[in-house]
C-alpha cells in the first residue's frame, strides 16, 4: 500500500500533455520585466538606476526586510525603467525593465555542465549562499528558502521532505526537471541536509512518475541518506502539511510550522535551483516552466529566464489557439488566472495553462443540497460549506471557531461540490478578514 | 487575442458532479426495488409509482412557479425521487386521492414550505408518509398479498405485514427465502431485502452515500434486538427477521441516507445511525406501532442540526 495524506483529497484528470517533453532553452527575449515581489513577505529594494548597464545574474535588487529576497539580472543589457508593470497578481507592481543586449554573464558564475559533487562549505556558508542566490521556494508558495532553513530556536530539524509529488493536473517541469538533472537534484539535497544538519531525507514523488521513480532511485545509492520515496497519487499532496502526513505520518497542528514536526520541506525544483547557487555560483534567473493546454499544437517545458513575458513561451508552444478562454499562471487547481499575455515569468512560475473558452464557464450555483461531499474531500478536516455560510452571513466568529484560517485553498472543495457553489471563494475571503480579526486582537 | 479572457479564482476546473446525476444516481438504485414490487404486486404498484411521482413533480412545479415566482427546478431529479420513495412507503391498493394528499404533505409541507431543496429539515417523502399514516390509518395499513404481476388495483386480497403479524403474535412467518426476495405483504418498494441491497452496493460504488449511515442502521438495529432476542426469545423475534421486515433496509439505504436531512461529518453519520437503529428498535419492541423506522428516521432528522453542532469533522492536526 501506498501512503498518502490521510484525510481527505481528490483525483483531478491529470492531463500531463507535456510528460516527457524534453527541456527546450527558450530564446533570450528582447526585454524582460523583473517584479520585485516574486516572493512572498516585502518587495525587494531597487540598487540599479535607468541607464544602469548589468551582466546576467548582476544583483539588483536587495531583500526589503527579513521575509524577502534578492533579484538578480536574467539577462545582460542596459536597465530601461523602473516602472509599476501588471504581474500574475493581476495588480500593477513596480519592476524593473531591462533592454537585453547580448547575454554577457557575470564571471563567478559557472555555466559549463560539470557535475561539482563535493562541497567544503559548513552549513551556515550554505545557507548564506542561498539567500545570496534569491532563492524561493519553486512549487509555488515562493517563501524564501533560507527562511526555512534557519528554525527558530528551540526547534531541530530531523528530516528533509523533497516534495516531489506535482500533483497539479497538466504540470510537468518538475518531473522532467527529476529525468534530466536527477544527479543535480540530489547533490542539492545533499546541500540543503548540511545546510539543516540533517542525515536522513525523503523525496517524495507521486506513482505517476514512475521512471522519475526508477531514475532517482537508481542514482541514490551513490547518495548516503537519501530515499525515494512513491506516493499514491491524490491531490493536495503537494501541500506541505500533507506532504509531511504523507511521508512521516505526523499532523503538524494547527497554526504551527512544519519543525515543530521536525520536517523542512523544500521542492525538488528548489533543489536544483540550490545545487546551482552552491556548486555553481549562479543565481537564481531561470527556470523550467510547463506550457500546456489541450488545444496548444505543442505543449512543452521551456527553461526560461526570469522575467520573460509570458506570450513568448506560448508562441514557443505554437501560440494562443482559437477560443481561448482562460490563461492560467500556474496549474488548474491553484494557479491564477491572468489578466493579459504580457506578464512576465517569475520565480514562482511552474506553468502556463491555456483553457478553452467552454473549460473556462462555471456553471450555474444551485442549492446546497448537503451533501457532505464537500467535508469528505477537504484535507484539512475543515467543513467548506459551513464556512462559505458563515461568511456570507459574516458571522466571523463561527468561522474562527471552525478553524477557517487553516485553510490551504486548495480547492478540492470547489472542484467537488456537486451544486457548483463557489466554496474556496468565499472561505478566502473570510480566511483574510479573519486573519485580519485575529492580528487586530494581538496588537 | 482581441477576444477577451475570463478571469475568476481558482479553482479552474471542476469535476463534473452535479446535484442531478446524484439524485438520478439514487434512482437508478431504486428500480431492483421497483422491478421487484411490479412482479409482487402488479397493476397496484404501477399505479401509485405514477400517480406518486407525477404529482409530487406536479406540486414542485406549481409551487415554485406560483408561490415562490422562480425558475421551476424539477429537472434535477429531486422531486422524482421524493416521488418513488413516497410511492415505495405506500400499499399498492392506496386510493389515487390518498396519494395526492400524501405528495402534497410531501412536497408542500416537507420540502417546499422549508424554501425547497436543501432547505428542509425533514425526508420530505417521510413527511408524506408519516401524514397519510397518521390521518388514514386503516387504508395505510392494509396491504396486498403478494402475486404475480397481478392486474388488481384496490380490489386484490388483502394481508398483513410480517412486523403486524409479530405484534399480534402471531408466529407462522414468512419464510427467509421468501422475505429476501420480497413475497411478503408490506410497502411496495420495501419488500425485497435483495433488491435494496443491490441498491446499496451501486450508491456505494458510484460513491454517492458512505457506508456509516445504512450500516450503523442494520449493525445496531441488529444488536438491539439481538439482545432482547437473546433474553427472551419467546416473546422477541430473531434480530435477521428484524432486518429483513418492514421498512428497515429501505429506510436505512435510500430515507435515512438523504444528503439534505443526516449530518455532514463522518462521526455525526454514526451517531445518526445509532439512534436510528435504537429507536426503530424500541418502537417496534415495545411501541404501539408495529413498525417506527419512519419515526426514528424523523425524529433523528430533528437532531441533526444538534449533531452537526457536537459531531464536527476530524480536524487536521486537531486533538
């Protein structure tokens, strides 16, 4: 028997049109539009100026507080304007343009394909030299990673958890990431558990992977520590208090971090992204995004440079099919929808989904029949359709008492309810507002 | 790309369920019961399906359009299902009046006075039931015997049900055989303890009901009885007798198990179970009435909103 998360989830269509795509090197564009909140916690802080000429992985933007990160060039050229640009928020937030010219890199950084197996540094060198990277968590949360390497006090960490398990429909840049850069990907592992002081750590994959499976197994016995582990495959695995249900089968309690379990869970694609910050000196600028829909000529994983407008992986893909109706910034489950084409690729950019206009319509709401279906699929153990009721009625109080704020929006709940009832919207909107409540009463 | 995108919270897709796929899901597990009581019970059975049905979709329809002034929903297959439940608690020689006023019962008072589907506190089928056994107590409690396919409505021979015959004392009971197929007086759609399980094993298949409430039923229902069963056998029946007769596996499957009207959390399923199970037990061991599956069902219908309050879902992380 396989494991998985033991309360709730669901098996969405998996529609992984693009497994198995090799990663194809997207052309350099002729601008790219950095954001300075690709993160999650405060914008960084501009350090370059209209006219400013920069290499590729030149720094240019500083952590704006403690939850932040450093940006860095993806290209080399002359920096047109800082100025506010729409991102995958949907909001107008300010970033800065780079006119490309040539694809000069910065010297420290190592670009041959040489696998650097040893490192000498300590852990703590590690660690500086991910921040130093700008490196976030790839899956999408874009928390920043040397954050979560560094516990508070009081708290060890006793296992890493590599979510590997992309149970998104449609996303595949994390599996191929495993297939062509396994040897990458465990040597980061290996970093991120000196880095933790760890010995043991998980990687997590779902059983629809199974040559990533066989692949990394294979490559792991060379690795001390490290274990493969297969999941079944149930959406939201990916989830980081499922993940670590999953894996070491402990619920990390409400309202707490995943140390107080003694996990640290990181993603796969983070991983890589370290084994290059680390052995390589390169900062984070690029990465592997998944584009994909059922009616795009050609869905692919494209390495693509941070800050690359969206449109140009989309023509790469065979461009915007007819009725179109919904481009997505991430997978179907969680992902965001997007305002225009025009938005540019950020660190947390795993996917672009293209729906068609008919996979776009919500059907009409009806009434709640209680059916419980709702309950039985959420894996916070939460009951959705009371919550969405006590937000409508803004009986706060309710909602806190049922636990409204652990909610991870996953939207199994939504994907479920049999009367199309817009469940997760309404359970956001009470989830701010009693966040909200809450800080206000701690203050 | 000068057309223009749809933008609206995630999630993005959803997986295609829909209020009437289950309620003609619970349909489709009904017609073993149905086929079986058409054999049993012939021209009677066919008529009070119909007349039950139709004028509980009737009632729906004229409600919403008149009173409520809103899009009629009788599309969605609730209303043909509280129809054919109606129909399944009834005798097969119940006069056609008897049956509108048990569909109004139903659909007026059980579901629509409540605001109509979800709504309501009540199985609105059980409501109608409940209202016609109350106020014409001797037509409720006549029923057919058993033929086959017998082309008599409300002339046919008359007898009575297994629970009756033991509250009477009488001992000569229908065989086993006899009460798993269904040839044995009673409801017509509660006859056949086979063709509801059948039933049960499609709802759980196309997973549209869980196990904890039938099961909890039968288990306690079972156990209960079983133990009076124990402690004098004489004078209380065997608990498979209990199981098999009357309303008992109807209830438990298709009334008990409506989504509007039981608890949403597993652990709340259970206790809904169980106090069903107890109840009906008790009615028919020391009631008046013979039979108390629709009275446990209500009244734990009754608690159900207390249940929902005390019996929450298991909380991740929680004590």
């Amino acid at each position: 028997m396989l494991r998985t998360f033991r309360i709730g989830g669901i098996h969405p269509p998996e529609n992984k049109l693009s497994a198995g795509k090799k990663i194809v090197r997207l052309a350099v564009p002729k601008q790219v539009i950095i954001p300075l909140s690709q993160h999650i916690g405060a914008p960084a802080q501009a350090i370059v100026k209209k006219g400013d000429m920069v290499k590729t992985g030149t720094l240019i933007a500083k952590p704006g507080g403690f939850v932040s990160a450093n940006i860095h060039s993806s290209v080399s050229g002359k920096i047109n304007k800082i100025d506010s640009a729409i991102d995958a928020s949907g909001y107008k937030r300010t970033a800065i343009f780079i006119d490309v010219d040539g694809d000069e890199w910065e010297d420290a950084i190592d670009r041959s394909d040489n696998l650097i197996k040893d490192c000498k540094l300590s852990g703590k060198e590690i660690i500086d030299k991910i921040a130093a990277a700008g490196i976030v968590g790839l899956g999408g949360a874009t928390f920043p990673t040397q954050i979560k390497l560094t516990p508070p006090p009081g708290n060890k960490a006793e296992i890493l958890i590599i979510n590997a398990v992309e149970c998104e429909p449609y996303l595949t840049s994390d599996h191929i990431l495993m297939m062509e850069k396994g040897e990458e990907v465990l040597i980061g592992v290996t970093l991120l558990m000196k880095a933790i002081d760890v010995k043991r750590a998980v990687i997590g994959i779902e059983n629809n992977k199974p040559d990533a499976i066989k692949h990394l197994t294979n490559l792991a016995s060379a690795y001390p520590g490290i274990e493969i582990m297969p999941l079944k495959v149930q959406y939201p695995q990916g989830g980081e208090k499922q993940l670590i249900d999953a894996v070491i089968r402990k619920q990390v309690k409400s309202g707490a971090l995943p140390i107080s379990a003694g996990a640290v869970v990181q993603n796969v694609g983070t991983s890589f992204a370290v084994y290059e910050a680390v052995q390589k000196n390169k900062p984070l600028i690029e990465r592997v995004v998944t584009v994909t829909g059922k009616k795009l000529t050609n869905p692919t994983n494209l390495l693509t440079r941070i800050g690359t407008p969206i449109n140009a992986l989309i023509e790469e893909a065979g461009g915007v099919p007819e009725n179109t109706g919904k481009i997505i910034g991430g997978g179907p489950m969680m992902g965001k929808a997007l305002v225009s084409p025009d938005v540019p690729v950020t660190k947390g950019s795993s996917g672009i989904l293209l729906l068609t206009k008919e996979e776009s319509v919500r059907k009409p709401m009806q009434n709640c029949i209680r059916c419980a279906k709702c309950v039985n699929v959420c894996p916070m153990g939460l009951n959705p359709t009371l919550l969405m009721n006590a937000t409508e009625f803004t009986n706060w109080d309710m909602a806190e008492a049922n636990y409204i704020v652990d909610c991870i929006e996953c939207g199994s709940c939504s994907y479920t309810c049999p009367a199309n009832r817009p469940l997760l919207d309404y359970i956001r909107l009470g989830k701010g507002k009693v966040m909200g409540i809450i800080r206000a009463r701690k203050a | 790309m000068e057309n223009k995108i749809i933008i609206s919270p995630s999630p993005h897709i959803h997986s295609g369920d829909s209020v009437s796929k289950n309620m003609y899901g619970v349909l489709i597990a009904l017609m073993p019961a149905l086929l079986v009581s058409l054999y049993y019970f012939g021209l009677g059975s066919l008529i009070v399906t119909l007349v039950s049905v139709a004028a509980c979709v009737l009632f729906e329809y004229l409600i919403q359009k008149f009173f409520f002034k809103q899009p009629a929903t009788i599309t969605d297959g609730s209303a043909i299902l509280t129809g054919l439940l109606l129909a399944f608690n009834l005798p097969s020689n119940l006069p056609v009046w008897i049956i509108l006023i048990g569909a109004l019962a139903a659909i007026g008072i059980g579901k629509m006075s409540f605001g109509g589907l979800g709504n309501n506190i009540f199985n609105p089928a059980l409501v109608g039931r409940v209202f016609l056994l109350i106020s014409f107590p001797a037509q409720m409690t006549t029923w057919p015997v058993p033929g086959t396919f017998p082309m008599s409505y409300m002339d046919g021979q008359t007898g009575a049900t297994v629970l009756s015959l033991m509250n009477e004392g009488v001992t000569q009971l229908p065989t086993y055989t006899d009460m798993l197929l269904g040839n044995m007086g009673g409801s017509l759609g509660e006859v056949s303890a086979i063709a509801l399980v059948l039933g049960l094993i499609f709802l759980l298949v196309r997973k549209i009901i869980t196990w904890h409430i039938p099961i909890s039923i039968i288990l306690t229902s079972f156990i209960f009885t079983g133990i009076m069963h124990l402690v004098n056998p004489a004078e209380y029946a065997h608990p498979i007798i209990h199981i098999l007769s009357g309303g008992l596996l109807l209830g438990a499957i298709f009334m008990a198990t409506d989504y509007v009207t039981s608890p949403m959390s597993k652990s709340g399923m259970l206790v809904f179970g169980i106090g069903i199970g107890l109840l009906t037990s008790l009615i028919r061991l020391f009631g008046a009435y013979p039979e108390g599956m629709s009275f446990a069902i209500l009244i734990m219908n009754a608690l159900t909103p207390l249940i929902n309050l005390y019996f929450k879902p298991k909380h991740f992380g929680g004590k």
